[in-house]
C-alpha cells in the first residue's frame, strides 16, 4: 500500500475536485434563491455577486477542518492506514452517493454525507479494531458525544429555521403589509440598518474569528469592541439605507443583495469543509508518515488532535473552483426550482401531488388554526387579516415573492448558518435555506387551502429525502471501509475505479435531458398585462391540444395493430399511457383555469364555454381509448379466437377514417382555418356516418348469430369507441374556430 500511496493521493484529490463542482451545482445556488425569486437582479448579475461571497467565504473557512481531522474519531488510536481507510471511503461513498440522488431527483446535502460518512467509515474500522485486542474501547475510538452534537446540530437546527422564519415573517408583515412601499420612507432606514448590521454582525465579527490571516490582536481588539462596530453599524446603515431611499434606490432590492453576498459567503465558511475537509485531512496524513519514515501500518495518527493548518492557497483554489462551476452550471436553475415552486405566493402547477401524510397534516392544521381562532377577538382577527391583504400586493413582474419575504428569508438564513459556523457546527446550508423558505412562506399566507396539500406533500417529500441520505451515507461509508480494511490494496483499486467509473460517466453524459418546462404557463402567471394573459392561454390551449391530439393518434394506431397482432405487451403498456395521458390533460386543464381566473371581467370570459368543450372531447376521446383497450387486452391475455380477415380488412378501413377526423382536428387547433370549417366538418361527418354503417352490419351479424358471440361483441364495441372518437374530433373543429374568433 505504502508503494500506491501517492497515486491514491492523486486520486483524493482528483475525486475531491469532482466533488467540489457536484456539490456546487446542486447545493450553492440555494443561497440564491430570494434573490432570483423577487427578480432583485437578472439571473447572470446574482451569480456574479454570489461568487464573490463565495471566494469571500473560502477565505474564513479554516476553523471548520477540524471536524474532518478529529471531530468524529480520537486519531491518536489509529494507525495511518485504518485513516486512509476513513478518508478514501468518505470520498468515495459521497460521489457515489451525489450521482445516485441526482439521477433519482432526490435531496441530499453534503454536510448531512460528510458526518454520517465519517461516522460509518470510523464505526467500521472501529469493530475491527476492537475485537482484534488493540486495548481500545469502541467509546475511546469514536467521539460520540461530539458526534452527536454535530447530528443534533444539523436536524435541530431544520426546527429552529422553520419557527423563527414563521414568527419573523408573521411580524415583518405585519409592519409592512404587502402594500410595502406604504410610509417606507418612516420604515427603512431603521429596517435596512437592522437587516444589514445582522448581516455584517454574523458575516464578519463571527466569520472573521476563524480566518487563517486574521492576527489574534486584531481578533482581541474585535472582540473587546463588538458592541461599539455593531453600534456604528447601525448607525451608518440606517442613515444610508435612508439616503439610498431618497436617491430613488430600491433599498430592499439592495438589502437582498447583500444578503446573497453574506448568504453565499456562510456557504463557502461552512459547507467548503465538506468538499476539501477530508481530502486535506488525507493529505496531512501523507505528509505525517513522508516525513516520519515509519510503516503506515504501525503509525498512529495523534499529529491530527493539532489544531488544522490548511494552506490559505488550498482554500482560495477550491473557493476558485467552485465559482468557475457557479458561473458555468447548467443545473443551477433546476436546483433552484423545487424551493420556488414550494415558496411561490401565488398559486400555480404544484410541483408534488397530494399524500396522506401531508392530507392528515393540513386537516390537524386547520383545526388547530379554527381552535385558536375562536379565542381571537374578532376586532383582532380583523385588524390581523387587513394586514395580509395580497389585493394590493407589490410584486416584481415574473417573481415567485415579494422583497419582503426574500429579504426576511435571505437574512434570517444567513445569520443562522454563520452562527453555525462560529459554533463549529456543519449545519447543513440548504436545509436551514430550504426551512427557512418554507416557514416564511407558511406565514405569508402562501399555502392556501388549494395548495396547501400539495406543498406539505412537497416539504414531506424532501425532509423524507434527507433523512434517506444519513441512512444511505452511513451504510455506504461503512461498506466501503469493511472492504478496505478486508482486501486492502486490491479492494481499493476497485472502489477507486468504480468511483471513476461514475465520475467519467457523468462528464460523457453533460447532454443531459432538461426538465420539461411550460414557459407560457408561467409568463402568463407572472404578467400582469391581461391581454397578454388572454393571447397566452390561447397559444398554451392551442399546444396542449395538438399534444393530446398528437398522442390520441398514436395510441389508437398501437391499440388496433397491438389487438389484431395479439401483442399483450403493447396493450398493456397503451393502458398505462392512457392513465398518464389523462393525468397531463388534467393538469394542462387546471394551469389554463389558473391563468383564467386572473383575467376577472376580461372578454376572454365570454370563450369559456368553448374551452371546456375542447377539453371534454379530449377526455372523452381518452376515454374511449381505454374501453377499446382494456377489453382487448382481456381477451387477448385470454388467448381466445384472434379477430378473422374480414374482421381486420373492415378495421383497417374504420382505421384509416378515424385517423383522418384526428389529423383534421389535429390541422384546425394548428392552422385555426376557420374558412375550412365547413368542409372539414363535412368530411368528418361522411367518416362518422361510414363507421355508423359498419357497426350496422355488425349489429346484423350478431343478431344473425353469425360469428364467435365474444369477438363479435368486441369488435363492435370497438367500432362504437372508433365512432365516438371521431364525433369528439368533429366537435373540437368547431370548439376551436369558436375559441378563437375575436370578440
């Protein structure tokens, strides 16, 4: 091993870069979400301002390297082997475990793996070296009091950004109401000097504590006049908060810049130990036994109790790369999307669907808040609700929230993550952001009757997804360091490749398949301009029914050749295409109601017969499609007589007529032609009335008891659903000229 140790060496580091741009793509850009959701500045402008809190952070992160040289195990009871045991099986495990959660679309966080990884890499060295009689308990071996202190630390401090975002939103709102530029000129110079001495207090007096290049006189001289810096910062920030404000400055706008500054810079102080932490820690190690000239194998590590040391250049080089995957990230946006759309003020697509967990939580909630209610003067109640009015809401064109609520989330979520830091606690950065999201928006009144299943299904989902990371991450570093420990040499050339494996995988694989997005949903929900409004659902009609169209064509031609084939597969698989295919109608369904419902006295109104009609055909074409499909499947899955050539002949020819009345309504909700109404309607109607005849005869046959009574009535049960397929088509041709004439 002692012959492999610098190419291992290279390896870590290799693997620690990995993990540094995996990391940043997935988990930095959460500090930018009050910025990007209250449109304070364009997205490229927000990048650019976090990354300078980035290398600002970089520099006063040396304190938390700690964590990884000696805050889980006591390094003066293992030998320099059983440590690069730990270390290459925390690496390792926390890249596998980043590409295994990114492809399911689950949450993790890099400070959550980062502990529990440690804990189970240590644990299982730890049972080796006890039952081998090396003297030491597993209690001496393990730290498990601090260990403990860090677990508690993250999850409770999930609580504690929930509660204080609610209490401390709930009073902003108070203050400010959501007519928020009402008497701000009495309001924020005190506000704005408050939000940014909080920022500067948590950002600088605490970070500063634990940066390599701050001298202990100068630590000394800032801790002898704390109180007199936050007093003159106080001061000097409200009188310019207040004269940025007379300077037609939107201050708030400026506050919640700062704030992604001071945010992106707690994100660099606390979470860069999770990415360069161990690999540093490894490096030491390397170092240690170069020096020394000893085994690895008989070399305890005790050197790691010392205080850490990291090269001021190390930092400042990992601060440097992760800005470069900052600014280059293609998966930013995504990353950003899930607190969004869960914090959004106003109703729209719900990212989750609804559960019974969040159903029982939601109907607890309101009985609660009816309870509570009932003891509330009324005068009180009244007073409370005027202050929450959102009719006269002031909001950014295309924001998700207010300047208000990204301020108070931006704020309270940096100086609870930087208190973290001066403390030595890796809390974990996107989950006090994300709670923190979550609790100000709960008390903005975000998450109303309507949505509020949904969103608590969401927050479910993704608290569910955290504690899967510390079960996962324990169990893999544990694993992996038994491996290690068994095989040694060989079973790390193993793990190594596999972990390349995935590292090389995902650089070939940057062509990712993007998220299906629906711009025009969402310009129209973020517009205020009602005749923009009123020509996006139009054109978000228009698409949506061309696709339900486009895939009704698809799946009938699969049901009739799948049936006449008696290819079991293929309708099965149509069935559950059905299901699917209904649950998207539904949806686009529910957004263009959404995008109604803003355009009250608008002429559009005056269409909604027409809209509701062109989405009732569809539904009852799909409908149609599954009483083709389910019987057939049965009767194929069966094995009974397949359908006889004149059967199939006639179909084919029911077929060629029901496909043609689809591409016809197909053509009219592209081309909108209204002057071929009446001759697409006529041809249609000809294709009606010929399958009507079919089934005549049909009807003629069985009664004549001329064929297999089961096929016989199979098949006219199809040709009945072919009919009303095409009856629904005829009806849409004209549903859409309708929907589409000027008023």
């Amino acid at each position: 091993m002692a012959t492999m140790l610098p190419i291992i060496l290279g390896i870590v580091i290799l693997l620690a870069v990995m993990g540094l741009c995996a990391g940043v793509s997935n988990d930095a850009c959460n500090f930018m979400s009050s910025a990007v959701g209250t449109k304070s500045a364009s997205y490229r402008v927000v990048t650019i301002i976090a990354s300078a809190g980035i290398l600002a952070g970089a520099a006063i992160s040396n304190g938390m390297m700690e964590i990884a040289r000696n805050g889980v195990f006591a390094p003066e009871y293992f030998y320099a082997n059983e440590l690069i045991y730990i270390f290459l099986a925390v690496i390792i495990s926390n890249l596998i475990l980043l590409d295994v959660f990114n492809k399911l679309g689950l949450p993790t966080s890099t400070s959550v793996s980062l502990v529990f990884e440690l804990i189970g890499a240590t644990f299982a060295i730890a049972i080796f070296k006890t039952n081998s009689g090396g003297g030491a308990e597993l209690s001496e071996l393990i730290n498990t009091g601090k260990a403990m202190t860090m677990i508690l630390g993250i999850f409770v401090s999930v609580a504690i950004a929930f509660a204080f975002s609610i209490v401390i939103q709930w009073l902003t709102r108070i203050i400010f109401t959501f007519n928020y530029k009402k008497n701000l000129k009495y309001k924020i110079g005190v506000f704005g000097g408050i939000a940014t001495t909080a920022l500067v207090y948590f950002m600088l007096i605490k970070g500063l504590k634990g940066a390599s290049f701050i001298n202990a006189g100068t630590k000394a001289w800032i801790d002898a006049n704390t109180g007199l810096i936050l007093l003159g910062c106080l001061v000097f920030f409200s009188i310019l908060m207040e004269i940025l404000y007379f300077c037609k400055v939107n201050v708030l706008k400026v506050i919640v810049l700062i704030g992604t500054f001071a945010l992106a810079m707690a994100f660099a102080g606390n979470d860069l130990v999770n990415f360069i932490g161990v690999p540093l820690a490894c490096l030491d190690t390397y170092m240690e036994v170069r020096q020394s000239g000893a085994a690895l194998e008989t070399h305890l590590m005790g050197s790691l109790n010392s205080p850490a040391t990291a090269s001021f250049m190390y930092i400042m080089l990992a601060g440097l790369i992760m800005v470069v995957t900052l600014l280059t990230s293609k998966k930013a946006k995504d990353v950003l999307q899930t607190s969004l759309d869960l914090s959004k003020q106003n109703a729209g697509d719900e990212s989750f669907g609804s559960s019974y967990a969040a159903r029982a939580v939601v109907r607890f909630s309101n009985n609660m808040a009816a309870a509570v209610s009932e003891s509330v003067p009324e005068k009180a109640k009244t007073w409370v609700n005027s202050r929450f009015n959102q009719k006269d809401m002031i909001m950014e064109d295309g924001a998700s929230f207010d300047l208000i609520r990204g301020l108070v989330s931006i704020v309270l979520a940096s100086m609870l993550i930087a208190l973290g830091t001066s403390l030595k606690l890796p809390l974990s950065t996107t989950y006090v952001v994300f709670m923190v999201s979550m609790g100000a928006s709960l008390a903005d009144r975000a998450w109303s009757r309507e949505s509020a299943v949904f969103r608590v299904t969401g927050v479910i989902s993704v608290i569910g997804g955290w504690l899967i990371t510390a079960v996962a991450a324990f169990l893999l570093a544990f694993l992996i360091a038994i491996i290690f420990q068994l095989t040694q040499t060989a079973g790390m050339v193993v793990m190594v490749a596999l972990a390349l494996f995935f590292v090389l995988k995902d650089i070939s694989n940057k062509n990712h398949e993007d998220k299906a997005e629906d711009k025009l949903f969402d310009e129209a929900m973020q517009t205020t301009d009602k005749d923009n409004i009123a020509n996006l659902i139009i054109r978000h009609n228009s698409e949506s029914m061309q696709q339900l169209i486009a895939d009704t064509r698809e799946m009938y031609i699969g049901v009739t050749k799948a049936f006449i084939d008696e290819d079991i597969k293929k309708l099965r698989s149509i069935i559950s295409q059905c299901k699917i295919e209904k649950t998207t109608m539904k949806t686009m369904k529910r957004k263009e109601l959404q995008m109604i419902r803003r355009l009250d006295g608008h002429d559009i109104f005056k269409k909604n017969t027409w809209f509701h009609l062109n989405y009732n055909c569809v539904e009852q074409a799909l409908y149609s499609l599954r009483r083709i499909c389910e019987p057939c499947k049965e009767y194929v899955d069966n094995s009974f007589s397949p359908l006889t050539e004149e059967y199939v002949e006639e179909l084919s020819s029911v077929m060629v007529k029901t496909l043609k009345a689809i591409d016809d309504a197909g053509f009219m909700l592209r081309y909108v032609a209204a002057d071929k109404l009446t001759e697409m309607t006529d041809s249609v109607k000809r294709n009606e009335d010929f399958i009507m005849d079919v089934c005549i005869r049909q009807m003629d046959r069985i009664q004549n008891k001329q064929e297999n009574l089961d096929l016989a009535v199979l098949y006219l049960n199809i040709l009945q659903e072919s009919m009303e397929i095409v009856t629904e088509m005829r009806h849409i041709l004209r549903n859409t000229v309708k929907l589409n004439e000027k008023i």
